[in-house]
C-alpha cells in the first residue's frame, strides 16, 4: 500500500508522457525478472494457461469445421487444414491434461508420512534418525516453495501496480489484457497461497509428532544401549577380578586355566542372556523359533554339536586337562603330543618327539587339531590323566641260550633301578592319592624284568617308571647302559641275526673265548 501511495503521488509530479515511458520500463524489468527466475509457480501457470488457450482453439477449430462441412461447397482442402491442425493441438491438450484444473498440485499437496519405522533396537535407531532427516528435508522443501511463491506474487503485485497506473495515464487494449492476465496469475497465485499454507501447517504438526515419537524411540535405546553396556562392562570387570584371583591364589596351572575357561565361559553366556532379555519381546516365540531351529541345525550340524557335547563331556568328565599328554589314534594314524588348548570345538595339541614319532611318524612339531567329538569314537589314552606324571616304558633285547641270562636280567633290571629311581617314588605317591578315586590293587611301582624263550634266543624285557614327557631320553640313557655292562662279560651273547664261523677257539664277538673250543655254529644260529 505504502508502494502504491509513493508511485501515485511520483504521477502526480512528472509529466504524463515521462511518466508512461517510465511506467513501460519497470514493467519491462520485471518481466524480464520474473523471466530470469525460471520460477516453478510461473513455469506451472504457463502450462495452465497453454492449456487453457489450446482448449479454446481446439473449440473454434471444431466451429469452424462443422460450417465448413454444413456448406453446400466444402473446401476440402481448408477441412484438410484444420483438421490437422486440430489432431495437432488435441495431442498438445493430451500432453498438458494434468494442468486442466489444479496445476499447482504436486506443489502444494501434503505428502504423506506411511511407512513409519519403529526403532526397537540399535540398528534401528539408524533407519529412524533418517525418516527424521526426510520429514526435515520435506518440510523444508515446501517452506522453500512457499518462499518462492511469496517473492512471485510480490513482483506480481508490483507488476499489477504499474500495469493499474498505466491503464489509467494510457488507454491501450494490451494495456488492459495484461493487467487482466496479471490479476487472474495473482488470484490464482493467492489462492495458491493459502493452500500452501495450510497444508505446511498440516504437515507441519504430523511431521512434527511423528519426530517427536521416534526421537523418544531413539533416546530411549540409547539410555537402554548405554545401560545394557554398563552391563556388560561389570560383567566384564568381574570376570576379570575373578581371573585375577585365579592367578593370584591358584599355583596349579592346570587348575587356573581350567578356572579361567569357566569364567570366560559364564561371562560370555551372561553377555548373551543381557542381550536376549534385553531386545526379545516375546519370550514364547524364542523359544519355538528355537525349537524349529535347533531340530534343523541338529541334522545338518551334527558335528558341531557333537562336539560341543564332547567339550563338554571333557570338561565336566576331566578326561582329558590343558597339559596332559595323550594319544590319538585315527584311521591308522597315531598322534602323541601334549594339550595346549580345550575349546568348545577342538583339542588343540602339540606333537613332541616320542616313541611314536620315531617309530612310526618319523615327524614331530606339527600342531593337531582334534575335534571334541572325537571322544565318543575315537581311541584316546592319557599319559598324564589323575594327576599321573610318569608311566612305564620297557627295553627288550635278546641274547643266545648259550648266555648267562640271570646275569643278563641283573644288569637290566639294575640299570632300570638307577634311572627310574626318582620317578618310581613320584609315582608310587601319585598311585596313593589316586585310591581314593580309583580301584588301585597291584600298585607295584618297581622295576620288573622278565626273560621269556623266543625261537632265536632268550627275551630279556625290562620294565620301569619313567617322566610322561620324557620317555625316549630315558630309555635310550638306560640302552645305553644296558649294551655298555653287556659287553663287558664274557658269559652273554647279544642275539641278533647274523652267521658265525668258529675257527679259532672265539666266538668271533668282542675276542670273548667260547665256552665249546672248536665248536662252529651252524648257519641258522640268529637271534
């Protein structure tokens, strides 16, 4: 109004002709203004208006061909015209048909908000912190159309303003159509307006209560998720007090990985029940997609869980202890090496340098996995089971039946008492604790030699305690001087297969003299 006053009372004071010219260069401006903002009101009146117009000539078209064809003398040529101008702007009008009434309705309707998410969880919190983030952007979206219509229609009203001026100093026919078509665009426009605006404020306060729920949605999962992690970390906490009293007042180091193993095993099955109760809803459904669940994967992981039950049956059982030594037979093949780890899938176990491995492996250092369901199939055998830390080894050799073979079982059996000492009271103690578990009758602990009559000599075997994880050292320190006090005496013979030829009084061994002077051994004489 102030605008209108300040241009009036500026007619009054230029002259009329001055101030026409004045008048059609401000109108010019602003139409090239609102040419330049490429604006999307203006775009969609234009289409409107294009409508508009394309209808009424698509009417005087249709007029003026059915004079022509009511003429007693059509002009076919003119008809021809016409109606190919007529098909021409019908499929303009086809084109344009979503502007016929409201052609500003993608503009100004309220968009709906479906497809509402319901943050019950951390993950959802993601999802719904972005439907937030949409609603913001779509709000934001019509507030910016909203700005833009408010700019148009005053560029408009300032149009329409010096289009009134105009008309009233200048008396044209354009002068009046423009002002007619400027006064229908900001009617329209105004109308427009106030729809817009209404539907902000619709949309405004769904938008705004749908953000305020999830936003209630989303703090209460980040209290729940801080609180659920402050779970966790006492529990956490406490597993580790409780290791560090383990290590602190549990010497046996056995005993306190075993310790440890329980503990990591309730800490991490109570993380798992927090969490369960924490974000499971319906208990019943649980546990009947459990049951379904467990039936399938019952048959289809059936090793797994055999061997989950086997660890389990190791752990409660103590069959098998992190440290014993043991032995693996499987499809032939022979393993024996000490437990370095019990998990709830597999026995993780080290292959020393032992008997076996000389024997028969002819390999050793090589990590062996064993699945725990082992136990219910395969042979197992514990070195060191009971708290056990030796067992017996035995030494065979044979000598010829011409040989003093008491001497030869004195010698054995001695030199199994001097190395097997230290182990045979260790192990006699270890067998005395052990009755109180176990039906323990013989618990001769000595060294025992037996001589027994082979086909091609006499079988010295002597057996003794020796350490679990240490048997072939021992056993070739007592060969060794076994053969070394053998040697020595003149009356025993070493049987081994061999040919002797007697021709000077010896047996042709070690220049020891033969009991029989002259005798010669037939050719069969092997051990």
């Amino acid at each position: 109004m102030f605008l209108l006053i300040a241009l009036l009372c500026l007619a009054y004071t230029q002259p009329n002709s001055e101030r026409i010219t004045s008048l059609h260069l401000e109108i010019e401006a602003l139409d090239k203004k609102l040419v330049s903002s490429n604006d999307i009101w203006l775009k969609k009146y234009a289409n409107f208006e294009t409508y508009n117009q394309i209808y009424k000539e698509i009417g005087v078209i249709q007029k003026d061909l059915n004079h022509l064809k009511n003429t007693k003398t059509p002009d076919s040529l003119k008809i021809s015209l016409l109606t190919h101008k007529l098909e021409t702007l019908q499929r303009q009008k086809e084109l344009l048909e979503e502007y016929k009434t409201n052609p500003f309705k993608e503009l100004i309707e309220k968009p709906q908000i479906d497809n509402i998410p319901s943050v019950t969880n951390p993950i959802a919190i993601i999802g719904g912190v972005s439907f937030i983030k949409s609603l913001e952007a779509q709000k934001l979206a019509l507030k910016k159309n909203q700005t833009s219509l408010e700019n148009i229609l005053a560029d408009l009203d300032k149009k329409y303003t010096l289009l009134s001026e105009l008309n009233r100093l200048e008396k044209s026919e354009a002068t009046t159509k423009e002002l007619y078509q400027t006064q229908t665009r900001r009617l329209e426009l105004q109308s427009t307006q106030n729809i817009l605006k209404t539907t902000i404020d619709i949309y405004s306060k769904d938008s705004d209560e749908v953000i305020q729920r999830l936003s209630a949605q989303i703090k209460s999962q980040l209290f729940k998720l801080i609180y659920i992690g402050l779970a966790i970390l006492i529990s956490i906490g406490i597993a580790l007090a409780l290791k560090i009293f383990v290590r602190r007042y549990i010497h046996d180091n056995e005993r306190a990985y075993t310790a440890s193993k329980i503990v990591n095993f309730f800490n991490i099955s109570i993380i798992i029940l927090i969490l369960l109760f924490a974000y499971l809803e319906n208990v019943t459904y649980l546990v009947a997609v459990l049951g379904f669940a467990s039936a399938g994967l019952a048959i289809a992981m059936k090793d797994l869980f055999m061997s989950i039950l086997g660890w389990s049956v190791i752990i409660i059982g103590g069959s098998i202890h992190v440290g014993d030594r043991i032995r693996v037979c499987k499809d032939g093949n022979v393993y024996v090496g000490d437990v370095l780890d019990i998990s709830m899938l597999r026995i993780t176990m080290y292959e020393d340098v032992t008997l076996t491995t000389y024997m028969e492996n002819r390999r050793a250092g090589r990590i062996v996995f064993v699945p725990n369901n082992y136990i219910f199939t395969t042979m197992f055998s514990n070195y060191t089971h009971g708290g056990m830390k030796t067992v017996w080894d035995g030494i065979d050799f044979s000598i010829t039946f011409d040989s003093n073979y008491k001497k030869a079982l004195k010698i054995a059996s001695e030199a199994a008492t001097k190395y097997s000492r230290g182990y045979t009271e260790i192990t006699r103690k270890q067998l005395n604790k052990m009755r109180d578990k176990y039906s323990l009758r013989n618990s001769s602990v000595e060294p025992k030699t037996f001589s027994m009559i082979e086909p091609n000599g006499i079988k010295i075997s002597v057996w003794y305690q020796t350490n679990a994880y240490a048997t072939l050292s021992i056993r070739s320190t007592i060969s060794t001087e076994i053969i070394e006090n053998l040697l020595k005496e003149p009356d025993i013979f070493i049987a081994y297969t061999t040919t002797k030829l007697i021709k000077d009084g010896t047996d042709g061994f070690a220049n020891k003299p033969g009991k029989l002077q002259g005798f010669i051994a037939p050719d069969d004489d092997k051990d």
